[in-house]
C-alpha cells in the first residue's frame, strides 16, 4: 500500500474543494438567514388577509419563476415533466401541501404566533425522521427513537398545559415534513419543482383573485398597507421574487456541502424567527411552551448527533476501503 503524494493538481484541486464549500456555506446561510427573517417580511402585510397574501404568492412565484427560468434557459426538465401528466400527480400533492404551508406561516405571522411558527419549523426534522419510519420502513437509531420521544414528550405537555394541541406547529411541520417526503418522487431540481407546482395552483390562484376583484374586495391597488405604509401591489408582487430567490440560494448550498452540513445549517431558520418573536414582535414564552422548545431542542441535539456519528461512520468506511483497494 503506498502512501498518496501530494502534487500540484492534488493541491489544486484541494483548493477548489475549500473555495466550493465556502462558497456553500455562503450560500446557505443567505438562504436561511432569508427564511428567517420572513416574519419580519410578512409582518408588513398587516390589514391583507392571510389567504389573499397566499394567493398573490402562489401567482407571483409562478410569474417570477417564468422570468427566471427563462433566463437561465432550464425549461428542458419542466418540458420533460409536463409531457408526462400521469407523473404529475405527486407534484399537486406537493403544490397543495406547499400552499397550505404557505397559508398556515403566512397566518401566523398574522395573528402574532411567530413563536408557534419558530417550534414547527424546529419540529420538522423529527417529523421527516418519523415519517421515514412510518412510511418508507427506515430503522430508526437509538438516539433518533430517544429524540422522538422527547419531541412527542414536549407537544404533550402543550396539550396537557394549553388543553389544546398547537395546531400551526403541528401544520407546519407535518405539511412541510410531507412535503419533504412527497417531494422524492418528483423528479426535478427545486427551482423547476417550485414552479411546476406553482403553475398546478396559478390558475385557481388568479381565478380567486378575479373574483376578489369583481367583489370590490381586493387589496392589490391599496396603499399605505403595514407598518411602512407600502402599496399593497409592491408587497403582493414582491412575495414572488422573495420565494425564488432563498431556493436559488439553498440550491447552490446543497451543490457544494455535505447533507450534514445543510442540516445543521437549517436550524439558523428557526432560531432567528425564535428570537424575532421575542425581541421584535414581543410574543410571551410561556412556561409549558419554553418546556417543550427545550424538549425538542434536545430531541434536534440528539438527531443532529445521530446524523454526525452516521456520517463520520461512513467516512471512515470509505476511506478504509479506499486504502485497501489503493
């Protein structure tokens, strides 16, 4: 077995590895830290019903993402996907479950459950983790059935304290969670997914916001909307550029790191609208509600060392097979 020497195009390529996981990380903290100011985004719709935010940004995605798309010449794969109907079906689930997560965040904000919001997208992990037992028949690890527990453990005593479950947490996480799981079966990259989904709802979407218009209930030409007194038409139009633009930024990340690094990345998400409700919005943490954020905090430290353990594991595995075939 002979040791590996270093060479020019080793170190060189070496260099471009650290440049593209750089660059990575760059990437992904644009995209969460985006998604995790969201609360402050939506906060400025205040006097826009949740429902009709939703559907301009349902119609704006669809909009900016044409623009996009075209731009940057990806229509090839959607071609391909559209051409096939049967196949599609997968992707309304998605589109559906996407607007329903997009409805549910969008109204609480609205109504000033931004903490509620912050422990979904918190609880989502675990949720994918279950969902891959109970669907695709994963086995779990030691430590991922403990952080389940705990997670389970934490929306109990919500239940217990509050008498009532906290339904946008669990719609949050469970809708983007299936989401999540739904989404393996579309064969396209997040941007060209996004859109195709957006293109499924666009025409319900402008059918309601026609409706709304002939009803002389329509907000769009309102002005002085929210705390910065915007038009109404600059937020509802803006929504769809805000949408695209975190994925694009998530699709590089994903590119260039490790499916263990993106994950602990995710977590900035939750954290910043955690601490947006506190010191922005100034929403109560309530004792059985900061219980159940440290159970599930310890439930997330628990999976993200399962994760790490699994994936140190694997490297040495394969280097050990590289250095016995070398």
């Amino acid at each position: 077995m002979s040791q590996a020497q270093s060479t020019p195009e080793s170190d060189e390529a070496a260099a471009l590895a650290r440049r593209e996981g750089l660059k990575g990380v760059g990437y992904g903290l644009t995209a969460y830290a985006m998604w995790g100011c969201f609360p402050l985004y939506f906060a400025l719709f205040s006097g826009i019903p949740a429902w009709e935010v939703l559907l301009h940004r349902i119609l704006w995605s669809c909009v900016f993402l044409i623009l996009l798309i075209s731009l940057l010449k990806r229509w090839s794969p959607i071609r391909s996907a559209l051409s096939r109907p049967r196949q599609l079906w997968p992707g309304l689930a998605c589109a559906l479950l996407i607007a329903a997560n997009w409805g549910i965040y969008i109204f609480a904000v609205e109504q000033h459950e931004v903490l509620q919001a912050s422990l979904g997208y918190f609880l989502t992990p675990l949720v994918n983790v279950a969902l891959g037992m109970l669907v695709l028949k994963e086995r779990l690890t030691r430590l991922q059935g403990v952080a389940l527990g705990l997670a389970a453990l934490g929306l109990s005593l919500q239940f217990l304290n509050l008498s009532e479950l906290p339904w946008i947490t669990l719609s949050l996480a469970l809708s983007f969670g299936t989401y999540g799981l739904l989404r393996k079966r579309v064969a396209l990259d997040g941007l060209s997914g996004l859109f195709v989904e957006t293109l499924m709802l666009a025409p319900l979407a402008l059918l309601l916001i026609a409706g709304l218009w002939q009803a002389g209930e329509s907000r769009f030409l309102a002005t002085g909307i929210g705390p910065l007194e915007l038009p109404a038409s600059v937020l509802l139009m803006s929504s769809g550029i805000l949408t695209a633009l975190p994925l694009l930024a998530f699709a590089g990340a994903a590119r260039r790191l490790r499916l263990a690094t993106v994950g602990f990345l995710m977590y900035i998400n939750p954290s910043m609208q955690f601490a947006i409700a506190l010191l922005v919005f100034h929403e109560t943490l309530q004792p059985s509600m900061l219980l159940t954020f440290v159970l599930i905090w310890s439930g997330l430290a628990l999976y993200s060392t399962s994760t790490l353990l699994a994936h140190r594991a694997e490297s040495r595995s394969r280097r050990a097979l590289k250095g016995g075939t070398s």
